[in-house]
C-alpha cells in the first residue's frame, strides 16, 4: 500500500540525519547490549556503522520511493554470517537489529510535526511490517552458517579421533590435548544388536532408526561418565574413549538399551597410556566380535570373559584349515547358531533350547547333524575347542583378522 504524501515528506526531512544516527547506534544505543562493548572499535565504526547506515537508507528508501527495487536484504545477510562465524550470540544479533528499529522509530518522532501523526502512523506500520522479514533472514543466515561450520568442525574432530583410533596419525602432544587425553583411558567397543537372526542375516535396518538410537547411546555414555566422550560411531557400532580410565558400571549395557531401545552389546579394554588407545580400540571390536560368535547375550564384556575363545581366534598357519571345518555346514545358519548357543550355554540342551525357542530334541537333532557333516564333536573337549576356533575364524574369514588393523568397527562384526 503506497504511502501518503504527508508520510513521505516526513521520511524525506529524516535522509540528512542518516549518518548521525547510523554513529548513535553504533556508539552509544548499542552500548548496553551485553558483550558489545568489548568489540573492537574498528568493527563498531565501520561494520556496525556501515550496517546500521545501509539500514536506515535502506527504510527511508522504501518509504519515499513509490516502486522500490526488490530485494535489499543481502548486506545483512553477510553480516549474519561474518557473526556466526565469529561467534557472535544470535540473542545479541537479534537484539541490536530491535534496538536499530527503536532508534530509527525515535527520529521519526523526533522529527514529526504537530498535525503529522497519521503520517508517523503510516511509517511506523511500515516499519514494524519490514522489520519481521530482515529479523528472519538474519537469524535464517546466522543458523545456517552455524550449522554449517558446526558440521565441519564435527566432521573434522572424526577424522582426528579415526586416524588416531586407527594408528594412522601419530600420537603427538598437541593431537592428544585436542582429544583431552593425558593420562590413561578406557576404550570401549560398543554394538546395537539387531532384532532378530533374520535382520543379522540380510543386513538390513532403518538407517533413521539407527542414527537415532547411536545419537541416544552416546547421549547415555556422556551422562554416565559425566563429560563429552571421543566417539566413533558407523552405523550401529563404533568406539568410544573414556578420559582418565577407570572402571565403567557393571550395568552399562543394560543403561544403554534402556536409553536406545535396542540390545546393546559393549566390550572394554583399558589403556594405561594414551600412546596405548589404538591398541586398546582394536581388542575391544575382536572382544566384541568373539563375544557375538560364541553366541554370549548382549552385555558388558572384557577381555578376561573371553580369554580362550579370543587365543583361538588368533590367525595362524592352521586358521584357514581350521575355518575350513565349517565349509560342510555354510549354507546352515541354523546349525551353526544352535552349536553357537550351545556352547555359549556350557552345552545344557534344554537352556540351548529355551534360548532357541526349540524342542530340546530339535536341539539334539541338529547337534547331531552338524558333527556328522563337519566331524567335529562339540561335546569332546577337544572337539567343542575345534568347533569354537573354527566358529570364530569362519565368522569374518580366516585371514581377515590378520589383515585388518584400523578396520571400521562395523566391517570387523559383521
């Protein structure tokens, strides 16, 4: 709606006041705005000025010209994003841009004349109209370029805690008091289950689902322990390092699948030194695949819990004849988790069996089946140590182990 001649007349007579008042907002009007006073004199004379300068024109413009050009919003749209790289608190972005509009409604009725009121009226409905629209492109600006830069800081603080996981980056003073390591450490391997032997099988899952669940395990390790953790985490696995060691709550899986949702299966080796956290990383995902493959519940897991299924699971001249007992039996997957389960239940069929949701006799059944097909005995004592060497080199290869050493987590369970 076009402005009355009065209106315009009135916004003509603020044009030489521009500078004076683009000085009082940047010297003095701004001045009580928490943390502004500590800016350099350089920013509030020339971009604070500048800013408030092209504003002000910028309204007085639009008031006295009947067909303004479109547009006009991009100068602070690169203000917001200068300030949001520099960290400048969005509350006082918004608030010096409030406090600008106040300062321009000042003038106008400083400068308005008995009789003018209905012409104030109109420029301060323009003005409140305008205003809405340059307070959502800032903000708009400043959290984009926020989460922007935020975005990349996260991705490059993952690629510092991967290269170290993975040894790939020397251990350097200067690397580890960026991570905050300067002393011992605790290194945990941690897992989301999946929901069934199915969903195992094939792979599959919600990606959304997962992230959501991963985004809820680390928020539960950080209150567990108290501070931001270094955390790694592809898909449904990952690594995660505790600052200053100690030992984690004997229930710290169980927290996490109250918090998730999900199973959760967690290993822990401790570091004495923080030279020792790449080491540490990769024992605790073989502690954490052995435990899967002996079939152990999902749980808090050591080295300790698995000591002698992890010794057989160390490749070796034997490991690919060792892995090739299970060839017979590959195109089973039910006969290799009930042997798996029936180990892990120190071979008591009828819990193999209540795990299982079988018969016990289905169990003997199948038991039965896999020793005539492979030859191995699992109720031997040399034959149930053959069956576990061999269930634990079959399950990522025989010479995979051998070959991978900073390997993702994900890749080295699966």
């Amino acid at each position: 709606m076009p402005l009355s001649d009065e209106a315009r007349a009135l916004a003509l007579r603020c044009e030489p006041k521009v500078n004076e008042l683009a000085r009082r907002m940047a010297r003095e009007s701004f001045e009580e705005l928490p943390g502004y006073a500590g800016l350099p004199s350089e920013v509030k004379d020339l971009e604070v000025a500048a800013t408030a300068r092209y504003g002000v024109r910028l309204f007085l413009r639009r008031a006295t010209d009947p067909h303004p050009g479109a547009g006009g919003l991009r100068l602070f749209r690169e203000r917001a994003a200068q300030r949001a790289e520099e960290g400048f608190p969005l509350h006082l972005l918004l608030r010096s841009h409030a406090l600008g509009m106040y300062v321009l409604w000042q003038a106008l009725r400083d400068a308005a004349e008995p009789g003018e009121e209905g012409a104030l009226a109109e420029l301060v409905d323009l003005l409140l109209r305008s205003h809405h629209k340059l307070m959502g492109s800032v903000a708009e600006t400043y959290l984009d370029e926020r989460s922007a830069l935020e975005a990349e800081q996260r991705e490059q603080r993952r690629s510092l805690v991967r290269g170290f996981l993975d040894g790939a980056l020397e251990p350097r003073q200067d690397l580890l008091e960026e991570l905050g390591l300067g002393g011992p450490a605790l290194v945990l391997a941690v897992a989301l289950e999946t929901s069934s032997d199915a969903d195992a099988d094939s792979g599959s899952g919600d990606s959304v689902t997962v992230r959501r669940r991963v985004r809820r395990v680390q928020t539960a390790l950080d209150q567990t322990f108290g501070t931001e953790l270094l955390a790694l985490f592809d898909a449904g696995a990952g690594r995660v390092v505790v600052p200053q060691g100690g030992e984690p709550p004997h229930d710290l899986a169980q927290r996490l699948t109250r918090a998730c949702g999900a199973d959760v299966r967690v290993a822990m080796v401790p570091a004495d030194t923080p030279d020792a956290v790449p080491e540490a990383s990769r024992t605790a995902v073989e502690v954490l695949r052995v435990a899967r493959a002996c079939g152990f519940p999902p749980g808090l897991h050591s080295l300790d819990d698995v000591l002698l299924e992890y010794h057989l699971s160390r490749p070796g001249p034997s490991s690919r004849r060792i892995a090739a007992l299970l060839t017979p039996v590959a195109a089973r997957p039910e006969l290799l988790r009930t042997v798996r389960t029936h180990l892990a239940q120190q071979q008591d069929r009828r819990r193999t069996a209540t795990v299982l949701g079988l018969h016990p006799n289905t169990v003997d059944n199948r038991l039965a089946r896999f020793t005539t097909l492979t030859g191995l005995d699992p109720a031997s004592p040399r034959g149930a140590a053959l069956t576990i060497a061999a269930l634990l080199l079959h399950d990522t290869g025989a010479d995979s182990v051998a070959t991978t050493k900073g390997g993702g987590i994900r890749e080295r369970l699966s």
